[in-house]
C-alpha cells in the first residue's frame, strides 16, 4: 500500500486521526492475529512439553520454569520498561520490531540443543511479546470514540482464546504430521519434531510484522491535537502516572485489585484443571486436551464478543462507569460457577461448568483495558496498561497455582482435596473480584468527562 500523509475522519463530535488510508476495522483485526499468534508461540510449549524433556533431558521443575516463572517474569517485567516506548516512540514500529523478535526467538527454541539455549531464546519471546497489548490498545484509544473504544479492544482481547486453542490443537497436528511423513527427512537434517514445530509456528511471524510495518502508519496522538493546551510532547515521570492513576482517578486502586483477583482465578484454572480431570475422572492426558480446550476456547471467545455486544450499549459518557459495572456483574456470576466446578462428581458437567467459567471471566476480561484507555492521557497510558500486566502476571501468576497447591497438600480431604482448594481460591478470588468491580464503579462519577474527550 502506498504511504499516504496521516490524514483525520470524523467520528463522533471531534475529529479523530485515521492511521494513512487504512480502515480502522483493519488495524483491529491485524493486531488481534498478531496477539493470538503471539498466545500460540507462548503457550505452544504445553503439547511439547513430554519431546522436548526427553530430547534434552530436562526435570519437570526446569519445564515448569520454560512455561512458567521464567516466562512470566520475563513478561511483566519488560512490560513496564517497553511501555515507556509506548508512551513517547512510535507505537506501530514498535509493535512490528517486537514481532519480528519474538517470531525469531520462537524459532530459535528449534535450534536450541540444551536448556539454556532454550530459556534464553523462550525469555527473547517473553520480553518482545511484551509490547504489543500496550501499544496496540494505546492505539485504539487515538483511532476510536470512546463507545468503540471498548468493542475495539473486547475483539483484540479474543486472541488468547484462539491463540491458546490453536496451540492445543494445531500444534497437535504439527507434530504428528513431524512425526508422520516428514519424519525421516527431519531427521536426515538432524532436526527433531518439537524444534520443526517451533520453526513453523514462529516463522508466520516475520510476515505479520512486515504486514504491520508496511500497511499501518502511526496515528497522531489526540493531546496533540489540541494546540491551545499543547503540552502532550513532555514525557510524565513514573511519579505523575502513579499520582494520576491512584491519586485522581479513585476508581484505579480497586479497579487494579479488582482485576488481579479475576487472573488469579484464570491462572489457578489453568494450572489445575487439567491435573484435576486427570485425577478425579482418570482421564487421560490427550483425552483432557479433547475435551478442555474447545471449552476453553469456546467460552472465552463467547466471552468476549459479549463484552464487545455489552461495549455498543453505551455513550461516550457513561463508557468508563458501565463498563465497570458489566465487568462487575460478570465476575459476581462467575462465584458459583467457579464453586462448583471442581466439586461436581461429573466429568461433562465439570467441563461445561469450565466453559461456563472461561465465558464469565472473559466478559470482564475483554472489557479489562478500557478504563485505562479512556480515563488516563496519551502520554501515561502505554505504563498504566504496562503497570496492570505487571501486577496480574506477578502476583495473580505466582499467588494463584501455589494457593492451590499449598491448600491441597494441607486441607486433608484425601481424594477431593484438589477439588476442594480449587473452589476455594477461585471462588474467594471471583467473590473478591466482583465486590471490587463495584466500589471501582461507585467511585466513577456519575457523568465523567474522559481524558480522551477532554483533549478533542
């Protein structure tokens, strides 16, 4: 596509900066296939896990590091040094150099002949996938009203589902087709099975960030636009974020803690239920993936095109409350679900009930970055997304799994006992969760003005 001078359209009562000659819708979905890539390069360790521990010889604690710890920290904390980036940098190279990266280190874990090797090319992913929430959701906030705003970001929050779905399941059939007919020239070349997975899966990469590089232009930031009170081109200190987002906008803290006690519940679902079905019902490890993941990836798509449904019931003024308010409503429903789940004695019911979980969780999360797109300045808002994905995969991805595990080892309930500290902290959490959500909203006035309206 020819480069055309940034030009602006008219949505709403201002005029909104378009990014060149390109669709908005465009830009929307080339960013959700990149985030579901980006949760298909992430999470495609899971269905290598059993190649890769006996090509490299690897404990089940140094795997846990690969899918967990490790990746995870790598994360959160170059999340909140990239989004400095995301604050004052040009948001769409930014996004295309960090997909670049993380597709080449995504294939680099196929030439990995040792574990180091492994960790560092897996930390290469981690980092790179860093950027692209932040900067792809700051830029939804400079092309949309805020209404549109939240349906925006709900469609861009389904690539978690479908990128986890399509982990389970193609990188299933990547790996048998490995094994299959492709086998004995993998291994003429000395390529094992799992490194020709990740080769495959990371290569899509490089095409995805040549797509965003040379189809997409970086559009004009709203606080430039306002001549008059132009001071968005002065980058706030990590001080001035902290004061806007706890200290003038009351509805962050709870917002914040709302939102950490949701991913808690996500991330003890994800570690345990699997192993729960495996214990309980004797399921077998492929017969889980069979049966979970279609649930998984069928409720929280549902989810968050719900959320984005709920996102078109709303004018500019009233986003940022109701928006809180669904999200409210959502994580309440989910406190039974999330009880009874790991306590039913039936297998089909228990898998309904996850996807009843994956579908109420999703709602709020789909609807999760919204207030920070529209109540924070441009300037501030790439370290306040940053600051929220810090805290979740911190403390909600450390805290979550190891309530779990310590409640199971110490409640003595012998065979029911996972069942019994999975409904705990996923019920505690949602309840948490849900009270939270309401003082958030209680604490939005009643009409605000959003930072984003101000500045047109």
């Amino acid at each position: 596509m020819s480069a055309h001078p940034l030009s602006t359209q008219q949505a709403g009562p201002a005029a909104r900066p378009a990014s060149g000659d390109v669709r908005p819708a465009y830009i929307v979905a080339l960013f959700f296939i990149c985030f579901a890539f980006s949760y298909l390069d992430r999470q495609i360790v899971s269905i290598l896990v059993q190649p890769i521990k006996q090509s490299l010889t690897l404990t089940d604690t140094q795997i846990g590091l690969l899918q967990g710890l490790s990746f995870t920290m790598c994360y959160a904390t170059a999340g909140v040094f990239v989004a400095r980036l995301v604050d004052r940098a040009n948001r769409v190279k930014l996004i295309a150099a960090c997909i670049a990266i993380w597709a080449i280190s995504t294939m680099a874990c196929g030439f990995a002949s040792n574990f180091p090797e492994l960790l560092v090319a897996r930390a290469g992913t981690a980092i790179a996938e860093a950027a692209l929430s932040p900067a792809a959701l700051s830029i939804f906030s400079d092309i949309f009203a805020p209404r549109r705003v939240a349906r925006a970001s709900s469609i861009f929050m389904l690539g978690p589902y479908v990128g986890g779905g399509v982990a389970l399941f193609g990188g299933g059939m990547l790996l048998s087709a490995a094994h299959g007919t492709g086998g004995s020239w993998l291994a003429a070349h000395g390529v094992e099975p799992w490194q020709a997975v990740f080769i495959a899966v990371g290569l899509p990469g490089l095409a995805l960030a040549a797509l965003v590089a040379f189809t997409i232009r970086e559009p004009v930031r709203l606080e430039a636009l306002d001549h008059a009170t132009q001071t968005s081109d002065a980058m706030p200190s990590l001080r001035d974020v902290l004061i806007e987002l706890f200290v003038r906008n009351r509805f962050c803290l709870p917002y914040f803690a709302a939102y950490v006690a949701l991913i808690t519940l996500f991330y003890s679902h994800a570690a345990w239920f699997p192993t729960l079905l495996m214990r309980h019902f004797h399921l077998a490890p492929k017969m889980v993936g069979q049966m979970a993941a279609p649930a998984y990836m069928i409720g929280g798509t549902l989810g968050v095109v719900c959320a984005g449904m709920l996102a078109t019931r709303v004018t500019d003024e009233s986003t940022l409350r109701k928006v809180l308010g669904f999200s409210a409503c959502a994580v309440a429903t989910l406190v039974p679900a999330a009880v009874a789940m790991p306590l039913v004695g039936n297998s089909t019911l228990a898998i309904v009930l996850y996807g009843i979980c994956a579908f109420t969780a999703s709602i709020a999360m789909g609807l999760a970055p919204v207030p920070l797109q529209i109540a924070v300045p441009n300037r501030m808002r790439g370290r306040s997304l940053a600051l929220l994905v810090f805290m979740t995969n911190a403390i909600s991805g450390g805290v979550g799994p190891l309530a779990v595990g310590y409640l199971n080892e110490h409640l003595g309930h012998g065979g029911d006992s996972l069942g019994v500290a999975l409904a705990l902290t996923g019920g505690l959490s949602a309840l948490i969760g849900a009270v939270l959500y309401a003082v958030a909203m209680r604490r939005v006035p009643v009409a605000p003005v959003s930072r984003t309206l101000a500045a047109q």
